[in-house]
C-alpha cells in the first residue's frame, strides 16, 4: 500500500510541478462574469432490464409512471390492476447545459437509479423532459444507457463489479430551448479569478495594460477585474480571444492536502512541508463472536428447549514503534516520511489530522 501511495504522491508531484513551471493563459486563471453553463434535471423511466429493475410492491411511483405514460399512449389500464414489472426502473436525469448552446445541440446526460433496481445495465431511456431551475424545458433526453460493469446473482450468491444503478448516455439529450448568455454590459466586461488571490489579479492587470493600453483593465477587488472591450459583438469575440490567451504566472497556489474518506485516497500538491515531530501509530482490533448454545431439556422433565448465546470479545492491539519524523522540505521528503511510518492509506487519514492539529503539517486539509 506504501509503495503505490508512494508512485501515486510522486506522479502527481511531477504533474504538479510542470504545470506550475509552465506560464499560465488568462483563461486558464480567470472566466468570464456570465458564461456559465446551467444545470437540469428530469425524471423517467428506463425499460428493457433484464428483470433487473424496481420491485414494484417497494416501488409505487413507478407503477403510477407507467400507467400515466400508457394512458396517454391510449392504453387504458384496468383499474385495480398492479402490474409485477420487473423490467422497468424509475431514474432521475441530470445533465449540464454549456453557455452558448443552440437548439438541436446533443448533450451528455447521467441517468441514476431512485428506487430499488438492481442494474440499469441494457436499459433504455424512453423519452424525458430536461427542465431548468425556473420550471422551463431546455432539453429533452432519451437513449440507449452506459454502464460501466456487470453483476450476477443466483442462489443467494451474488457478484458486482462497478456500480451498477448510474449509467451516462453520451450525447443523449437535445437541446430545445436556448439560455441568453450577455457576454459584459455596456462598454466592460467582467473576469473573475477561479480563487481569490490579490496576487493573480494584479498580475492580470498589469498584462491586460501592458497588452493593450492603460487603464483598459482594473481591479474590482481580490477576484474580479472590470476590462473595457469594444461594443460591437463581432469585435468583442476577436478581442475576448486576443485577451484570453495572454500568457500569464499566477500567484503561488497554496499547499494543499486532499484527502477522500470513502475511498482513502489522499493527494498532496508540490508545496506540502513537514516540520520535524514524532510519530507512533497502532491498530486497535475488537473481534465479537456469537455462538448459539441449544439447551435440551431431560426426558418427562416438563422443560422447553432453549436456544441461548454465548458471545466472547476479544481485544488486539498492534504494537506500534515511535518514528521520528525530520524536516521534510519537499513532496518527495514528504512521501518517503509517511511511508516509514508503514501505514494504509485508510490509516494516513488520521495521522495527517492528527500532524495538522500538533501543528507538524504545513498544509490546509480538505476532505471530500
């Protein structure tokens, strides 16, 4: 597990490293205030499993969707009637509409599971209205599904890879409706930094200037800066291209430790230090069995059986040595110090909050 964390840390440092080394451009810094894209989100219902969908009894809204989507095909379901479909699953789809998109533009769209289906693998997506936030629909889904993996059960037995209940049709939906997107208002424009940092917007600044003339570009505050551009749309277009490749050196970004609880995955930037402290790390084990004692009474004896447990807990603890840490003034000092300590990557979660709170870890921690 050291090993490969080890390979994981280094690579990313190198990665790292290049891409600070490199000169940045403006938009790889900055986005224009207003261009964004918009999410939607729709629900329907996907057909064709492989007896793999919803368990209607658990499930009644798709049984309602059904009947809803037959009745309007003119197929009148008798009334009472509760259909065991197991070939039918309710999903909810959820996609990103991109700044500037045109109607019949196809998008991607993710298609996952809301109820109690067990694969979405060979299902299609029969036909759902993507809407907005303000109720409208941009966009309209409907498709063969992706699922990256397989699963089997037989006899109680069971075997999954990947997760089955989320699958992604690439370009599934058609965009209906287009979203006004102002590039600026009146004579400026707005761009605003991905962080905040003083440093990256003054540097902004100055290229902006020193590119095409004073007084064209200032700054708003430690995120924005207002730039003058021309009114007509067609020269603000070459302008906007002009102005989002100059070539810029961002400010320093600061080192950072990204740690993911679900997985144990944890990635360091080039910038992470170790001040000099000591390490000692242990696993604590509890094992509890319980094992079921039947007790049979005597022969006339008027008794009942009884089934009783008798459970035993026992306690393990690894025996664990006290490691000094040195200074560690790089990425590569760094991994090679938390790989002496011989932990998991699971057991590096604790020892990195636990190296920040002594005050040893010379980086701000994020958890997601």
């Amino acid at each position: 597990m050291s090993i490969r964390l080890s390979a994981l840390l280094f690579f990313t440092g190198l990665a790292l490293a290049g891409a600070a080394a490199a000169a940045d451009r403006i938009k790889d810094v900055m986005s224009v205030q207003g261009v964004r894209g918009n999410q939607l989100v729709g629900y329907g219902v996907v057909v064709g499993l492989d007896g793999t969908g919803d368990q209607t009894t658990q499930t009644p809204f798709t049984i309602q969707t059904i009947n809803s989507m037959l009745s309007s095909l003119g197929i009148q379901v008798p009334p009472g009637t509760n259909p065991q479909l197991k070939n039918v699953a309710a999903v909810l789809v959820t996609a990103n509409l991109p700044a500037y998109a045109k109607p019949g533009q196809p998008i991607d769209v993710t298609v996952s599971s809301m109820g109690n289906a067990r694969s979405l693998r060979g299902g299609t997506l029969l036909m759902t209205p993507l809407k907005g936030a303000d109720g409208a629909t941009y966009a309209i889904a409907q498709g063969s599904l992706l699922v990256p993996g397989a699963g089997a059960s037989s006899g109680g037995t069971s075997t999954t890879v990947n997760h089955l209940s989320a699958g992604r049709i690439p370009g599934g939906a058609t965009v209906e409706r287009a979203v006004p997107t102002p590039l600026g208002q009146g004579g400026f424009i707005h761009l605003e930094s991905m962080a905040s940092d003083f440093t990256t917007v003054a540097r902004v600044v100055q290229t902006i200037n020193r590119t095409f003339g004073e007084g064209i570009a200032s700054a708003v505050d430690g995120r924005q800066v207002r730039v003058a551009a021309p009114t007509d749309s067609t020269q603000r277009v070459l302008f906007m291209s002009q102005l989002e490749n100059l070539p810029i050196t961002s400010g320093e970004a600061a080192p950072k430790v990204v740690m993911n609880a679900r997985t144990g995955s944890v990635v360091m930037n080039q910038l992470v230090t170790l001040a000099p402290c000591a390490v000692s790390h242990g696993n604590l084990t509890v094992s509890v069995q319980t094992q079921p004692l039947v007790s049979q009474p005597g022969a006339f004896s008027g008794g009942q059986t009884a089934v009783t447990e008798q459970a035993r807990v026992e306690i393990k603890s690894d025996q664990g040595k006290v490691i000094s840490m040195p200074a560690a003034p790089s990425l590569n000092d760094v991994v090679r110090a938390l790989n002496a300590v011989g932990a998991t990557p699971q057991d590096l979660l604790g020892i990195l909050q636990a190296m920040k709170s002594a005050g040893a870890l010379r980086a701000e921690l994020e958890i997601i």
